[in-house]
C-alpha cells in the first residue's frame, strides 16, 4: 500500500527519519509506525504503552489512511520494548528538528523572544540507572511550546544539562531566563556567545554575587546611584499582591570585585509583598525578595515581565504534563523508556497547543481527539489525498 500523501509527511515522517532503530532484526513493525500510533494514542488520552496498542488496535483502519500496517499494530511488549532501547539522544535530536520543522519561526527566535529553561523529576518514572530522571526542558512564552529537552546526567544536576540543551537550540535574538541552579559564568557566557541575553536569578548558590546583591538594595535608599522601580498589583484568592521591581545598571563595582560576568549590564530585585484579606490568616503580610543579574539594559518593567513569564514553565508545562497527562503518575521504568516517553508527552502538548481550531484546554482536547478521529487529524496537521 502507498502512503497517501499529508502535511505530517513533511514534518513529522521525515523529522524523524534518521532515528536509528534500536532493534537488531529486521521487524514487521516499522519504527515510524509504532512512534506514530504512540504520538496519536498519547494525544487521544493513552498514558501506558497497553493504552497505545489497545488505540491503534482500535483505529487500525483510520491509522492506514497514512501508513501502511500491513501487519498491523505492535503489541505493547513491542511497543514498550522499543522505547526502552531508543536512544534518547537522538530522539532528542530529532525532537527539536521537527520543531523547527513545525514552527520556522523558532529558527533564529528573533529580538526579545523569551525562552524560560527549567528541570523536573519524573518522579516515579526510575530509568535505566534506577533513579528519576531529571528532565530539563526550554519553553517559548509566546509560543507556549516546548522547544527540547535533555536529562541531567545521574548524579549530577541541571548545571550539565543546560549547557547541552542550549547548544541544540537556536537562541539568536532571544532572552532566556534560569532559576538560580543555571547562574553560572560558563552558562551566562554560552547564552552570550550564541546571540541572546539572559537574566539569571541569584541565591545562595553563588553566595559571593548574593551577599553583595542583596547589600545593594537593602542599601539602595543611602545610596547615589541610578534605580529604576516598577509596580503592580493584583488580586485575588483572599490575597493582595503588590510586586515591585527595582533594577540598576551599576555594574561596575562588581567586576572590581572579580565577579566578571559576561556582559552584565543590570542588576534586579523583585519585592513580592502579599496581604491577606480573607480567611484565618486575615491580616498577615508577607514579604519576599528575589535578586537577579542579567544583559539586558536596566528597564524595571521589561525584566519584571521576563522574571514573572519564567513561571510558565511551571504553570503552562510542568504542571499540565502532571495533571493532564499523568506524568507523575506514570509507572514506565524500563531502560530509556521513562525518558522517551516524557518527550512523547512534550510532542503531544505541542501539538495541543499549536491547534487553534479549539479554544479548549489540553484536558478537553484530548478527550476530543479520543472521541473524533477529525479533530485528532486536524492536530496532527495531517491532510490525506485523494
């Protein structure tokens, strides 16, 4: 049977084409064949390799409109077989080429585009070395797309992983911010060398920077130098929060200090300050305060923006991979199964995001992409020929 041509074709098919299959005999299920009734089972709400083969053994007529099956779906042993022995690296590869596939405009993001870097536990997923996988992934804000993902190396942190991520993207023109585990010189100087900017938070990790930031703005009203503050307020939850940011672009003293960090040109401090309005805890106030260090030039509202968007990877990844596709909850712990299936995640939500066909959220989509074989088509950007 001949593969009717689609959209996906040129995307998905031959994004990954060059993934090298990890078995040692000639199979009758084709790689892209179980990747692509993963990818479509995951987007349809299966979250086990049995819920992907008990799908495609559902949909194997629809599955053939684009590829063959000539002898049908895998088994789960099959399926679960294969992702324990893909390598992740590679699969990681191709990952980000099929985002530069789906969206060109990742290539060469452009002035001010934001890319938040962040880590997360697969928290019952133990992999090939019997521990979680620390995952850290790059999120476009504007976007609201995954961009890559690469695991810490066992034993070690996000420090080694980071590097590696950036090096896979390109971040030309953008601003990325990291949590304070990636406030690193190495780091900041490999954001710079690539063409973007950064803003980096600043805790105890670099405790030289963090003791003579904090002096700084706890001493700012003494001091004759240029600050800058920006305000707002919202409110909500039985809570007032008041957050102000107060940026300088005083660097110098700190490269005579010996903290030569490449091109630092701003320092930032966010002051959170929330007041309880309802409940038991009516009347309380609690203050917080935050440092960073960044490239940018010293504009109070514009980083202020960047240090909140950073949260989106929390909000808009992390905790919609948790709470709609069970991430926490999986129990895939085979070999480099736990790993692939996490970006297995990552394709899917992307998918969900991009589709603007429905303004519902990821939950109701895939439900929706369960029940209408159209819709999952119309997610998929899939367009057979007649």
């Amino acid at each position: 049977m001949v593969r009717q041509a689609t959209l996906l074709e040129a995307d998905l098919f031959e994004a990954f084409d060059g993934l090298e299959d990890p078995r040692s005999r000639v199979c009758p299920h084709p790689l892209i064949e179980i990747l692509f009734v993963a990818l479509c089972a995951t987007l349809s709400g299966a979250e086990s390799f049995s819920g992907m083969a008990q799908w495609g053994q559902c949909k194997l007529d629809w599955l053939r409109q684009f590829l063959p099956y000539e002898h049908g779906v895998a088994s789960h042993d099959t399926i679960d077989r294969v992702f324990a022995r893909l390598d992740p690296v590679q699969f990681e590869a191709c990952f980000i080429n099929w985002m530069r596939r789906l969206c060109p405009t990742l290539v060469g993001l452009g002035k001010g585009e934001h890319i938040a870097v962040g880590g997360k536990d697969a928290r019952h997923g133990y992999g090939a070395e019997g521990v979680n996988p620390h995952l850290v992934s790059a999120w476009c804000s504007r976007l609201g797309l995954c961009l890559g993902q690469v695991k810490a190396v066992v034993k070690s942190n996000e420090i080694t992983a980071i590097p590696a991520l950036l090096a896979q993207l390109d971040v030309r023109g953008a601003v990325v911010t990291i949590d304070a585990i990636g406030c690193q010189h190495a780091i900041a100087k490999q954001i710079v060398e690539a063409g973007a900017d950064y803003v980096l938070a600043v805790k105890d990790n670099q405790p030289t920077l963090a003791e003579a930031v904090r002096r700084l703005f706890a001493g700012m009203d003494q001091l004759a130098r240029p600050f800058w503050a920006w305000s707002e307020v919202d409110k909500g939850h039985g809570r007032v929060e008041t957050r102000r940011c107060v940026v300088t672009n005083d660097v110098d003293w700190l490269h005579e200090q010996g903290q030569d960090w490449q091109r630092l040109t701003s320092l930032a401090m966010v002051e959170a300050t929330r007041e309880f309005v309802n409940g038991q805890r009516r009347g309380e106030a609690m203050v917080e305060r935050r440092y960073y260090i960044s490239s940018l030039p010293a504009n109070a509202e514009r980083l202020a923006g960047l240090i909140r968007s950073h949260w989106d990877i929390e909000n808009r990844l992390h905790w919609v991979l948790d709470v709609t596709f069970g991430e926490d909850d999986s129990r895939v712990r085979i070999g480099n199964a736990p790993q692939n299936f996490a970006l297995l995640r990552r394709m899917a939500l992307n998918l969900l995001r991009r589709d603007r066909s429905c303004r519902d959220g990821p939950t109701k989509k895939r439900r929706q992409a369960m029940w209408q074989t159209d819709y999952l088509k119309t997610v998929l950007g899939l367009v057979t020929s007649q």
